[in-house]
C-alpha cells in the first residue's frame, strides 16, 4: 500500500520539478496532478478499486427508484442497506430486474424493503416503494479515486493504492508541471517514466502466486500433411 502522506508526495513532486521550496509549484497545483496521475493508473489498472460508502436521503420516484448523485462513480456494489423506522439498518438483497415489472410487489414502508436492483446510477427498492422518503447506506468500489483523494497533509492514499501507483502519480505530476512551462522534451521524458510504473503494476498483478502451476488456456494445434 501507498505510504507517503500528501506532504510527502508533495515535497516529492517538487524534488523531481527542480523547485523544492515551492516558489511556482503550489500545493493546489500539485495536489490537482497527483489527482490526475492516480486517476490515470486507475484507468490502466482497472483490477485496481477505491472503497468508499455514503449515506443517502433519497425520495423514490413513482416507478420505485432514483438517479443517484452525479458524484457517485460506481465499478461494482458490495451492500446496500436502508433505514428501518427505528433507526436500525437492514441489508437489502439484490432481485433480478425481472421481479420489478409486477404490481402485486407495491409497499408503503420503508420496514417492508427486502432487496434492491441497481442499473447504473439508478437504484429501484423492492418490494415497489414509490414516492416514499428513504435512507440508504451504500458500500460500492470506484474507479476513481473521487473524495478518497487526502485532503489533509498528513493522510495518505487510501490502502487499495500500491507504492507504485504512488510514484507514477508523482512522476505524472512532475510532467504536468514541466507541461505548464512548455517544457516540453522533459515532460516527455518524465513521462515515459510514469508508464514504467504503470508496467511495473501489471507485471506484479500477472505474476503467478508462489508455487502455483502455469496453465496453457490457448494452445495452438497443428496439423501436418505429409505428400507420399
């Protein structure tokens, strides 16, 4: 897992720029491209996905669902859970879509949802809860690193982000800022360095686990002829 801290990769990026005392690399400069670099491993990396949950107050439409927020960028879901009327959580189960299109499934309490359908950005409660105030509890992974990115200077990267996705993030940063200066020759150097660590990050994914057998899945067949 990443270990700097935000300073610390702050105070690396303007090591490698040249301008360690921060005279043009300010920290909102270099925190945007850290941003950046992260997001664009990510983008290479897609085995590689940020945790978060959040809490929402939603008002289900009259089909029974709702459009989450924009600021949701949702990879994969692991639990959603909805407030009962006592204050309790319950955990929903995840229906086939095809348990929606019934009218017999309509509710008119919070205590009577038993699972949800989620497509997209879109979350429909079941049994059908139309038009009812809810809160939900989600816990899902993202492909980016979105508010999971420090805020404060002594807080690191979150755990699901390895050192060398930490140093590709600096070395883009370093790029970027050499960028700004139309710098041009060095960005691009520096840049070829970020995919260096990129390719460092999807050898040691393919890496085969100590003792395990390598597996041919494609063989090749042949087949030959002989003329008499």
């Amino acid at each position: 897992m990443a270990s700097k801290t935000l300073l610390q990769m702050r105070a690396s990026v303007r090591i490698l720029y040249g301008d360690s005392d921060g005279v043009t690399a300010t920290d909102a400069e270099c925190d945007s491209f850290l941003k950046d670099g992260v997001n664009r491993v990510l983008a290479d990396c897609p085995w590689l996905l940020v945790t978060l949950d959040a809490t929402e107050a939603i008002t289900t439409d009259v089909l029974g669902g709702i459009a989450l927020a924009s600021t949701f960028n949702i990879e994969q879901v692991y639990s959603v859970e909805i407030q009962r009327s006592d204050s309790t959580w319950q955990r929903l189960e995840n229906v086939h879509p095809g348990r929606l299109n019934s009218n017999l499934f309509d509710i008119t309490s919070v205590n009577q949802v038993a699972g949800y359908y989620m497509d997209g950005h879109r979350i429909t409660l079941f049994p059908m809860l139309r038009s009812t105030a809810a809160t939900v509890r989600i816990l899902y992974s993202s492909n980016s690193i979105g508010s999971a990115f420090p805020t404060a200077s002594g807080d690191p990267l979150p755990p699901q982000i390895p050192v060398a996705a930490e140093e590709a993030a600096i070395r883009h940063a370093v790029a970027r800022l050499h960028m700004r200066d139309n710098n041009f020759e060095a960005a691009q150097f520096i840049d070829g360095d970020v995919e260096t660590w990129i390719q460092k990050i999807k050898v040691a994914h393919n890496r085969p686990e100590r003792g395990e057998v390598l597996t041919v899945w494609n063989p090749d067949a042949y087949s030959l002829e002989m003329e008499y």
